[in-house]
C-alpha cells in the first residue's frame, strides 16, 4: 500500500509571517489553497516586524504540502510543524 | 478558484475604545452591520479614558472588513486581528 | 437597517447594590422587568455595607435599558457592562 | 405585573449550623420543605461545634422563604445568599 | 408530609478504615447493604494501620442509615458526611 | 443476598512490575485474563529496574481477583487498591 | 484463550527522531503501516538534531508491534511505551 491512499486529518503549524498580509488575508489565501478544508488563524505574537501564528488545517484530506508552499509564498516560514493527524482507510490486518 | 468563494466563519478582534459609545450602544452598532452574524464583545479593561475589548463575530459568512469599518467609525481601534476562521467549501483534491 | 431589529440576548453586568434589598429580592425585581428572560445574580463579595453582584440576564430580546433602569431604582450602581451578547437575523450579506 | 409570577430555579446559600442535626438529617428536614425540589448540601468546613454548609436547591418553582425558615428553625443560620437564579415565563417585550 | 417520602440520591462519606477488610471487601460489603445503587470507593490516603477513603452511594433511594450501619461493623469509622442530595418528588407549591 | 451477586464494574490499582514484560506485553496477559473487560494500562514512572503503571480495568463483572494473581505471575507487585466501583442491581429496598 | 484474541484499542508512544524525515512524512509512513487506524503525531521538543514525539495509535486492532519496527525503520528510537488501552472480547466469567 502506497502513501498516497493515507488521508491526512489536520495538521497544526507554528508560522512566523511578516505584518502584511494581515492575519485575515493571510487566512484568506491558505484557505484558497485548501479545498474542502477549514482553516484556523491564531496570532501568538506580534513584534515590530513579524507575527507568530498557529495554523490549524482540518478536512478530510489536508493538501499539507500545497498548503506550506502557499505559507511561503506569502513571505512567511513555517518555523515547525506540531501536530499531524492522519487515516488508514484501509483496512489490512496483521 | 478566487479568494471570493471563501467563508470567514469567526474572527476574533482585540479592540480599544472610548469610554462612549458604552459597550452596549457599540455591540448594537457592530450587530447592525453584520447581517446574519452573532456578535460577542467582552470588556476586558477599563481605564479612564478607554475601554479594551475582545470582539468575536460568528456568523456563515462574516464580513469582516465591513465591521472593521463600523468599529473605526466608531472613534475605536483595532488594535490586532486575533483569530480568524474561514471554510473552503469547494472541495478541490490534490 | 435599523438598531431596532438587533436583539440582545445576554448581557453580563458588575453591580454594586446596598445590602437591603437582599440578593433575593433584588432578583425577584430585576425579572419582573425582564419578560421571557434568565436572570442569575451571584454575589462577588460583601461589604459592611453594601454587596458586588455579577448579574447576568439572558432571553430572546433583553430588554437591558430597562434592566439598567430597575437595578438603578433599588439604589444600585451598573459598575461596568462586563459582556454583551447580540444577534442581527436579517442575513444582508456583503 | 407582580412578583408572584417570578419563578425562582435555583438558590444556593452559605448556612452556618450546629453539629445536630447531621447534614443528613437536615438534607432530609429542608428537602420535606421544598416540593418538587432537589436539595444538595456539601460540608465544606467542620469546627469542633458547627458546620459550613453549601446548600443548593433547584426545582421549578424553589419556595426560598419557606426553605430559609427550615434552616433557622433547625437552629442554623443563614450566613449568605450566594446566588439566585430566576425567570419571567410571560414574555413582555420593550 | 413526613420525611419518609424524601429519597436520598447520593451521599458521599469521609470514612476512616483499618487496612482489613481490603477496599475491594470492604466494597463489595457496602454494596450487599444497598439493593438498587452503585457504590464508589477512592482511596485517599494510605498509613501503616489504616486507609482514609471517599465513599460514594447512588441510587434511587440510598439506603444511607444502614450503609453506615454496615461502615462501623466492619470495624471503619465515618468521620464525616460530606455531601447529601436528596429529592422531593411531591410537588407542594407554596 | 450474598457477595456473589454485587458487580465490580472498574478497578484502579497501582502497580509496581519489572521492566520485563514491557507494558504492551504486560497489558496483553492482564487482557487475556479478564473476559468481556476493557484494560488501560498507564506509565506512571520509569526507574532503572521497575515501572509504576495505574491499571485501570471495566467491564460488566470485572475478575478482580483472578486479574491480581495474573498481575503477581508476572512478577510484579500491588502496590494499592485504588479505586473500586460496584453496583447491586437488586432492588432491595429499607 | 491465547493473546491473539487481544485487541489492542490504543497506544501512546514517546519517540525520539532524527529531524528527517519531518513529522509529516514520519505520519504518512507509521500511518502506512497500521492498516483501519487513526495517527496522531505530536512534536513535543525540537533540538539541533532530534525531535521528541507523542506517537499515539487508535483504532480497532492496532498493529502495535509493526508500528514499532516501521519506527525504528526511520532511524526514530521509541524511548517508551506511555499507555496501552486493550480489550477482551470474549466474555469468560469466573
């Protein structure tokens, strides 16, 4: 069985973005990128230049890796990734 | 697929205000401007001239600029954008 | 469209009231003046002469400046509206 | 409208009491008192002659004056009320 | 109306027991005396000679006399009754 | 009405074992033990030779103690009861 | 009855891995392997060289000791075994 029939769930991500986009926009263009999900914005922190963000993404198949390409396309780092939850739809015993 | 198809369901604002409009008179004008939308504002702190507040908005589709507006006609500001929710209803698989 | 269709439906109030009337009685008034809603008073703290309340009114329609009114008739103080809670059912979408 | 149609759903008071009778007994003594009510009472401290007690009543219609009587006619005293909740069943809007 | 309609619910009891009969014994004693109710036993803290335990009793009508009958004849020691919740099932409006 | 028919429904104990068999292997032989039960198995502590495990076991009628000789074949030590639920599920009435 | 009627509902797992492959690819992978389960990967510290995870698998009949090797196959090392949740169900009375 290959990886691409496991569907990943949700994925929680520690972002550090520049001010602009805004904290809406910047939510606005990740949820773009992710068809079918819900996508959770929380600002941590802001200093004078940046912002540090949770970014929770929940579906029933988070696009993990278009998602990040999305994070820095809009100038910002994914500092970590902190939590990934995944499904073996398929059954098949031991 | 374009930023428009995208639903803001909540977003969270960390918000400073003259004493008047009082907390009332304020979250009844946010209300007006929000059709369809819950509207929750908790005083967080009072100083002699200013109020702190934490307005959540709910809602389907929250318009969120719109509300940014009210709350600067107001005389307040948005001090930051705290948490922000959005749904991708258009399910668009990798 | 107007104030007139926003409807509250709870608001947190800090009050400060004299011992007489008792918390009882005091409640008994404010829900006289609140038709179709919940009222929940705890008593914060008491003082040799007088007593903090959290009070709490929650309904379809609070009707919270006449609330304002009677805690005001019993020689009470509104210290702070502490939380307010509104909803506008037109849906009047962006 | 009077306060008679006020319906009062739950009080709790803080009750100073002699050591007789033991918190079972009075729960029972002041449960006998209050029809269609339940009746919780926590020992939050014990002294060597009296007991603090929390007593919560909750029902459809807790008949506090008669159940502040009991408590005193048992000996005991009621030290504070420490919250009140009640509600207007006739809607009677603004 | 005498007190004999007044079902207790639940008691919780501060009990102190030698190490013998074990809490497992001493549990399945406890629950022989109280026909219809579940019995909860928490050991709280453990010494050379003896264990302090939590004991809860809830049913529809704890048998809360005979329960602390059987305590003592295991030779245990209720220090203390720490909650009571009895209820009222005849509604007897003021 | 004898013990026979009192129903432990959950047991906590607190369990001191060698590191051989691990927790997994351990919790397996616990399991095969105890027919129609549900086994949670907790590390509290690792030393150098032992583990303290909280073992939680529920169940209908749960083999209370067939699955403390099993715990001794292993090797290891019962260190307390902790916990202990029952229920009668004869009514039988004061 | 022989353990391989066991079915193990739940395993917690604190691993130590080599920051590559990332927590990503390290869930696809343990998710690959454990066939009907649900993963979930927490990073709980990052250092220079390694991260620590809580590796936990639910699901009908978790596979746990395939996982444990398809762990060690990425150069992760499990460091324990946190909880194990099993179930018996076969009921087989005293």
């Amino acid at each position: 069985m290959s990886n691409d029939q496991i569907l990943v769930k949700r994925v929680v991500l520690d972002v550090l973005k520049p001010l602009q986009p805004n904290a809406l926009d910047f939510t606005r263009q990740l949820t773009t990128s992710a068809g079918g999900c819900q996508v959770k914005v929380q600002v941590v922190e802001v200093d004078s230049q940046t912002e540090s963000l949770m970014v929770e993404v929940t579906g029933e198949n988070v696009p993990v890796d278009r998602i990040i390409e999305v994070i820095r396309g809009t100038g910002a780092t994914v500092h970590s990734i902190d939590e990934v939850e995944a499904e073996n739809p398929v059954s098949d015993r031991e």
